[in-house]
C-alpha cells in the first residue's frame, strides 16, 4: 500500500530514457508566441496582462538593480505555475514532487543574490551576521544562529515547494481510491468522499498556484536584502 502510494512521485521511463524532460520541456510549448499583428488575441492580451501584473507586484518594494532579475523570475514563476497545475491532471507527472528539481532551482538562485549581496555591499552583507548594539557573550552564539538561518534558507524553499505538493497529490490519491470503493458498495454515500474529492482538487490547484508565487517571493525578498 505505502508504495502504491509514491509510486505515483517516481520518475516515469520509456525504453529506460527517463520522460522528466519531456515534462519540463512541456510549460513552454503551451504558451503562446507573439504574433506580428498589431492587435493580439485574447489568449496573448490576457497572459500580457498577467506576467505585467506580476511583475509589477513583485519588483515594486525593489530598487533599479533588482529589477534585471525581472525576465527570470517571471519566467520562473511561469514554469512552476504550470508545472504545478498540469501536475493535477490524471496520468500525468509532476516534477515539481522531487526536492532534487526543487533544490536544484532553490540553491543556485539563493547563492546568486547572496554573492551579489557580499560584491556590492559587503558591509551590509555581513552585518546581518552580527546587528549593532549586540553583547559581547552573545556574539559568538549569534554567528552561528545568523550562520545556520541563511543556509537553511534553499533547503526551507525547496522542502516547502515538495511537501504542499506531494501531500496534496497523497489526499487526491487517498480520497479517490476511497470514492471508487464505495461507489459500488454504498453509492448514497459515496457522494460525501466525491464532494470532498472535487472541493480538494479546487484547493490544490489554489496551493499549485500560490506555491509557484511564494516560491518567487522569497526569492525576490532574498534579493530584496541584498541589492
């Protein structure tokens, strides 16, 4: 039963060439290429106004060196929003479940705005190690608990991004084996377990969403202190 269970989080193959890349290649190909036409459609007006909005949103509280970030951290923001969606449809993967995938976008990205932070202001930079005013005894304590709190930093986005996901798609999972037991059996009261099903589907694909967005934030309040 358990690995019924996270089955469903291990990498699907074909003739041993693992299919990941097709998965994260997919996002891209969905979304629509600017046209050459002077009035868009629908589809490019709305995805126009949204990667706007969010950039907006995003950068406003970050000064003019921050916003060079703005290309990548809206395409990220993209491509986990996708990949966490699609991630919900039957018979598909989510990449998004392997904290390798996870970690793999979290530590680069994280290590990138704190060496941008110790080249343009080092002072600052170092000064959260140790705030002004600070007792003598507890200096040494301190380092090790600002020390630890920035490493843990790409660890806490990357596990944070896994284990909303992969509990989500264990509920889904849980849920909707119970439904199709009882539909057969008891179907007046398999109609509890269905409403449920449909109610979770709708929260997860709001947690799909909001975990691409938090994902971007931090990332942008990380860069925030350092630039």
């Amino acid at each position: 039963m358990t690995l019924s269970l996270f089955n469903q989080f291990s990498s699907p193959t074909y003739l041993g060439i693992p299919l990941i890349l097709i998965a994260l290649s997919l996002p891209w190909i969905l979304f629509p290429a600017p046209s050459a036409r002077w009035l868009n459609n629908r589809t490019l007006t709305l995805q126009g106004w949204f990667i706007a909005r969010f950039t907006n949103q995003l950068f406003l509280p970050l000064n003019s060196g921050g916003h060079k970030w703005a290309p990548l951290f809206t395409s990220l923001m993209i491509f986990l929003l996708v990949l966490n969606v699609l991630g919900l449809m039957p018979y598909t993967f989510t990449p998004t479940t392997q904290l390798s995938l996870n970690m793999g976008l979290a530590v680069p990205l994280w290590l990138a705005t704190v060496i941008i932070g110790m080249r343009t202001q080092p002072t600052h930079a170092f000064g959260h190690f140790l705030p002004e005013g600070t007792p003598t005894l507890l200096i040494p304590v301190l380092i090790i608990i600002e020390t630890i709190s920035l490493f843990i930093r790409p660890l806490a986005l990357g596990v944070r991004l896994t284990a909303n996901l992969t509990a989500g798609h264990l509920l889904i999972h849980l849920i909707s084996s119970a439904t199709l037991t009882l539909i057969p059996l008891m179907p007046v009261i398999a109609i509890l377990p269905t409403l449920l099903l449909l109610m979770l589907t709708l929260l997860e694909v709001a947690v799909a969403i909001i975990q691409a967005y938090v994902f971007v934030l931090l990332l942008s309040l990380y860069l925030q202190e350092n630039v």
